[in-house]
C-alpha cells in the first residue's frame, strides 16, 4: 500500500493510501498534485521545494492525533493481511474452521458430517480429516501470537498517540513502529 498527499498551493490537503498507481486513477493533471509520502505526513502539513514536510504554524494537535490513530488501524490491517487473507467472509471461514479442528482434536469420536469446513480441505490441506484439522489448529495457533503481537503494537501505538503532546512526539511513533514480520510469523 502507497501512501500519497495530495498538495494544493504548497500545503497538504489530502491523504490516500492505495495499490493503485495514482496516474491510473486520476487526470494527470491532478496525479501531477499528489507526492508518495511516509506515515509521517498528515493533513494540513507545509510541503517544502525539497520534498520535505513542516508542521503548520496551526496544526490542530487533536485532529492530527485524530488522523495518526486512524492510520494506526489501516496499517494494522495491512500487517494482518502479509499473515491472514482479508475479508469478512474470510474471517468467518477461518474462524469457523479454527473453531471446528478444535472440536475434531478433542471429540474421542468425531463424524466427518458435522465437520463440514475441515472435510472440504481433505486432499488438499491434509489427506485425512484428522491431518486438517492439525494443521488448521496449528495454523490458528500461529496466527494467535502473530496477531496478539500486532494487536499489542496497534493498541500501545494508539495510546501513545493520545500521550503525544506534540505533533514531532506523535509523528515519531508512527515512525517508529516496528511490526512482526511475515517471516516471523511463519516460524510461529
């Protein structure tokens, strides 16, 4: 994910975060506005000729404080997403199989029928029900510490923010985030 200011007679007016190369999703005339930008950057910023971006003398700390926490969120779950594959639905299905190969391990005599989720990834996961389920257990497993790692980064970042009694203070924590690796997670 990229993230853009969009900047109008020398002062950041918007942010965007995108996959997209911003020259395909506007006129060039209005690609031409925007600069990539670190998690730093935020609305109402002064954008310099060098490329660099002051604070305003008005910054509303508040409202920066504001936009920071909202983009703790987003870079959260863009964390999430290098470990889980987004989506609502998604979600359901791994919960829903998480909640199921919990079920498998600790029944003394499962029946494949009330298994539905984990009987659907025979062949493919796993060449019995049972390998399934242990290896969706010991994928949940992993994603808990990975998420519970990144869920603790999110929320201290957010607290910190809140703490911030300066625009540089709160800048620096984004900054300063550092997020569980993919590969860390996998080792999980």
């Amino acid at each position: 994910m990229t993230r853009y200011a969009r900047i109008y007679d020398g002062k950041v007016v918007e942010i965007i975060e995108t996959d997209e190369l911003i020259s395909s999703l506007y006129h060039p005339d209005v690609a031409a506005t925007f600069a990539e930008v670190d998690g730093t950057v935020v609305e109402g910023m002064i954008a310099a000729s060098d490329g660099t971006f002051t604070a305003a003398a008005t910054v509303d700390l508040p409202t920066v404080k504001t936009q920071l926490t909202a983009l703790i969120d987003r870079l959260a779950e863009t964390e999430r997403a290098n470990f889980i594959t987004p989506g609502a639905g998604q979600a359901m299905a791994y919960s829903e199989k998480a909640a199921q190969a919990k079920a498998w391990l600790a029944a003394s005599d499962p029946v494949t029928a009330d298994y539905p989720m984990l009987a659907a990834e025979v062949g493919i996961t796993g060449e019995t029900i049972g390998d399934v389920a242990a290896a969706v257990n010991a994928a949940y497993l992993a994603w808990v510490t990975t998420g519970a790692a990144i869920e603790a980064i999110r929320l201290q970042a957010k607290a910190d923010i809140a703490s911030a009694e300066t625009l540089a203070a709160a800048q620096a924590i984004i900054a300063g985030i550092i997020w569980p690796s993919a590969a860390e997670g996998a080792s999980a």
